[in-house]
C-alpha cells in the first residue's frame, strides 16, 4: 500500500518566491495534517483538516502560509512570499481516525525547503 | 501548560549495548502515549501505543513503559544495532483533546559499531 505522499521532496527557493507543496494522503484515511519540524522547535502543528474542511489553523504561523484540501486525496501548503525564516522540513501526515482520540499518524518523506 | 520532555537530548552507544530513554509529560487527563522513531530524511513512523492503563508494550527489541502516576515513559531498546540510530519522539494525546497531539523533542540516538 502507498504511504502519504509528499512532493517536492527538496525545495531551493529564493526569498519572495511562491512555494507550494504537495500531499496525497493515504486512502481512506479522513483526517490529514500538516507539520513543520525545525531543530529549534521539532514538529509543530500548521493545519488540521477532517473530512477535507479545515477544522484548526492556529498553527499557521502568518497570512503568508495558506492551505487548501480540496478533495480527500490531495492537498496543497503554499507559502507567499517565502521567507528564509520558513525554511524547514514539512510533514503531511494523514489518520484513519480521530474521534476516539487514538488515531495513528501516518507521515509522508517530508519536503525539505530552503529559503535563500 | 500540557509539555512533554525528553532526555537525553541525544546519545552514543555501542552495537549490541541497551539503552533506555526517557519521556516526562505533565498532559492530564490523557488518552494514549506513543513512541515514534524517525530516521534521518525520513518521517515519523510509530512504535508503540499505550493508553492511560497500560504499563508495558513491546515491539520486538523496543519495549515501552509507563507510570501515569509519575507521568513518565520510558523507551528501551535491547542489544541495539546500527539501524536503531535515529530520533525517537515521545508523543501524548490528551484526552479529549481530538486532534491536538503533543510532540516532545526528540532524542536523538546514535549506535556505533
């Protein structure tokens, strides 16, 4: 079976451009997340998606970082202007469940991006 | 204010040698722990789960424990071997609290031939 799915895996970019990453979740599964993981901080959550409608964003760190899910197998984490702050590795992570509060996450490869 | 530390913030052990690593969080009420690990360039992928209730799971050379009165959790890897290098991330659900899971930071692990 696929895992989630993440692309690009590595992102060079200089700073002002756009940046959009990708993810394809693992099938079935109704609740996606997005993740930023840094040295200094580790993995902090973005964004929370259930059932592809946005349910928590307080993670996003500015109005430059936005996130789209428009059907159960795909989502996008655009950032615009990038900014060499930004640079990091992001997650998407998808979950069979989350109801009951015990749901695994299941994590993409990450795309690695540099701001310059 | 819901936290979970862990310790050491990294190690070095030789191939074959045990090592245990901790996890101490004050999330209360809270509805499972979990233990991933990740390798380097690579997402997280878990290892153990334990609810509230549990005291000890297993998975292969990696057994996980737990004392909720203390509120620690504690990983142990058995007679290790180059491909336990990696981080592992202690990780509580608090109860009720759906979605917003609490990642510690990590310890990173390094094994030595």
């Amino acid at each position: 079976d696929a895992g989630v799915i993440q692309s690009p895996r590595h992102e060079v970019t200089e700073m002002g451009q756009e940046v959009t990453l990708r993810c394809k979740p693992i099938s079935g599964h109704n609740s996606l997340f997005w993740y930023r993981q840094t040295m200094m901080r580790g993995l902090e959550l973005l964004i929370y998606f259930n059932n592809n409608v946005p349910i928590d964003d307080s993670g996003m760190p500015e109005d430059r970082f936005s996130a789209k899910m428009p059907n159960a197998s795909f989502s996008t984490l655009k950032i615009q202007p990038s900014e060499p702050r930004d640079s990091a590795v992001y997650f998407c992570a998808s979950s069979p469940q989350m109801s009951a509060n015990t749901g695994e996450l299941f994590f993409g490869e990450g795309s690695r991006l540099t701001v310059l | 204010k819901n936290q979970v530390e862990q310790s050491p913030q990294s190690l070095i052990i030789l191939e074959g040698k045990n090592c245990t690593l901790q996890c101490n969080y004050t999330v209360s009420p809270f509805s499972n722990l979990r233990w991933y690990k990740q390798d380097t360039g690579r997402g997280p992928v878990s290892l153990t789960i334990m609810t509230f209730s549990e005291n000890t799971k297993s998975n292969g050379r990696y057994t996980a424990t737990l004392d909720a009165d203390t509120k620690q959790s504690s990983l142990h890897i058995t007679a290790s071997q180059l491909s336990d290098s990696a981080s592992y991330i202690c990780v509580v659900s608090p109860q009720g609290g759906g979605f917003k899971t609490i990642f510690g930071a990590g310890t990173r692990l390094f094994v030595k031939a």
